[in-house]
C-alpha cells in the first residue's frame, strides 16, 4: 500500500500541473492577460507552490504588459523564496521588457550564482534499495521535472504488482526541477548496473517527454534489455540517427514498445508516430494511443488503460 503522505504529495504535484496545462491552453485560445488572470485567480489553491509557477506568473506578467506585477513576482522568486533557474530563462524573449531594471539584473545574478552551485553537487538518483517484487518498473522523468511530478502519474503502477522506482537527472534545470542532455554521457546504463536488474522477472522502462529519449539512448547505445518499454509523450531525436539498429536489438531481444501521445503535441507527435510505424515495419510489437485534444502532457488517467505496462494497450 502506498503512503499516506506520498498520495498527498502527489496530489499537489498533480493540481499545480493541471494549473499550468490549463493557463497555457487559455494563453493559445486567448492572451497572455486571460492566462495570467486565471493563475491569479486559482493560485492560491496550490498549497507549496512551486518555481515554475512563479515563471509562469513573471512571464505571461511581462508579455501581458504588466512590467510591475512581473518584476514583483520575479523579485519574490528569487529573494523571498530562494529560487533559482538555469541561466537561459533570463535570455526568454516574454522578458524583454524587465531587462533593463536594477532589480531584473540582481535577479539574474543570485539565479545564476545558485544554478551554479548547484550544478556542481548534483548527481544522478535513483530510488531503487532492493528486490521487492518480480515485476520493475523504472521511471525517467520530462525536462523540468522531478521524481515526486513522476510519483504522480507512476505510482499506480504498484497495483499491478510492479516494484517502481524512480531515475532522476543529475543535470539541473531549475530550482527542484532537472532535465536530460541530449549531448550529455549516458546515464540510465550506469543507474542500472547498480541495481540487480536481472533478478527480476519482468522490466519495463518507462519515460515522459525527454525521458523517453534517456531510455532509447541507452537501449540503442548501451544495450539495456529489458522486457518492455512506455513512452508517454515521446520527445524522442535519438532516433533521427541509428533507428534501424535500435529497432533491430528491440527485436532481436523481444522488447515490446507502448506508445502514447496527444495529437495536438506538436512538438512530440511527428517522431512519435514515426517511431511506432518503423517498429511495426521492423516485426517489433508495438501498441499505441493516439489522444485527441491533448497536448504535451499526461492523459488523464492513463494508467487505468486495460494493459499498460504490458504490451497491450
């Protein structure tokens, strides 16, 4: 069963992410002003609010024209709360227009001190202790996320009977927050020669967004075998080069592949779709969902599909 206190947990990660899916959906049909409305409107039912609702707030702020509620905002960030971003966020175009303060220049300089602070202590984790079941599922996290965002969406795995456990990046990306390098050494492949990945069963290699790229970088490069694979929301280049021989070890070694995206993730769908039809041409077995309105994010209760984490959807 699980704790208590991680059901919380999750759940405040889960109603801060529906949040901000919710102010960007507002910001595509509408402004930047409606959008920074609604945050403002709803924010306060986030009870740790977090550094990337405050970026949301700062920046749909300064794009909306409202330079004094954003320098506020970013003031309360950085010096209030002691958060922290990498050094890119400050070069974002939606902040064109604090550039020139004092304040916005202070900023910057205590963001990138403590980035680069950091950045130099941070190290890959990994949450695995011991064999607990016949069944893992090992979990990769998005850019911009954490393994309490991943707890969220990945925990259910537990109730059919999965031990799961959590990779996160040792690469920083903002306060609590980290990413994969595309350019960056594998990472997973040494995570998992750690852990006594062949005592069980069943393995299944689960990712989000940039994570799923981690998981086919180290498959096709470090030759993980696995059982299975599920990737939700794929953003995935590894394969503009070398597709053909990832594809072939996934065969060769009977790695079935789950697909889900949303049609309207632009940024994801064209390889993930890709991806799927290569494999099927190459005599993988692969089973997809294609989600209609849904953008880059989870699906609403996309655990609860009859065969996740088996092959089957």
């Amino acid at each position: 069963m699980r704790d208590q206190n991680e059901v919380w947990q999750n759940n405040l990660y889960l109603q801060e992410e529906m949040l901000l899916d919710r102010a960007v959906e507002i910001l595509g049909e509408s402004d930047a002003l409606e959008a920074y409305k609604y945050l403002l409107t709803e924010k306060e039912k986030i009870k740790c609010q977090s550094s990337q609702l405050y970026n949301y707030l700062y920046c749909l702020s300064a794009v909306a024209g409202k330079k004094e509620d954003a320098l506020a905002w970013l003031k309360e960030a950085i010096e209030e709360k002691g958060f922290w971003y990498r050094p890119e966020v400050f070069d974002d175009s939606d902040l064109e227009s604090l550039r020139s303060e004092a304040i916005f220049q202070k900023c910057r300089k205590l963001s990138e001190e403590r980035f680069l602070r950091e950045s130099a202590k941070a190290k890959t984790i990994c949450t695995w202790k011991s064999v607990k079941s016949r069944k893992l599922a090992l979990v990769l996290h998005g850019n911009q996320q954490n393994i309490g965002m991943c707890r969220a969406h990945w925990d259910g795995m537990s109730d059919q009977g999965y031990q799961v456990e959590y990779v996160q990046s040792g690469i920083v990306d903002s306060y609590n927050l980290y990413r994969w390098d595309e350019e960056a050494p594998i990472r997973l492949d040494k995570v998992i020669e750690e852990i006594q990945w062949d005592k069980y069963d069943s393995r299944v290699l689960c990712g989000f967004s940039a994570g799923c790229n981690e998981i086919l970088k180290s498959i096709k490069c470090a030759k993980i075998k696995c059982e299975g694979i599920v990737l939700v929301s794929p953003w995935i280049p590894v394969i503009e080069t070398g597709m053909d021989e990832l594809l072939e070890f996934m065969k060769d070694n009977s790695i079935w592949i789950e697909v889900i995206c949303g049609k309207k993730d632009d940024d994801c769908m064209t390889l993930a779709e890709r991806f799927a039809e290569a494999a099927k041409e190459k005599g993988v077995q692969v089973s997809t969902r294609w989600i209609d309105g849904l953008g880059h994010q989870y699906p609403n209760c996309f655990l609860s599909c009859a065969g996740i984490g088996s092959g089957k959807v």
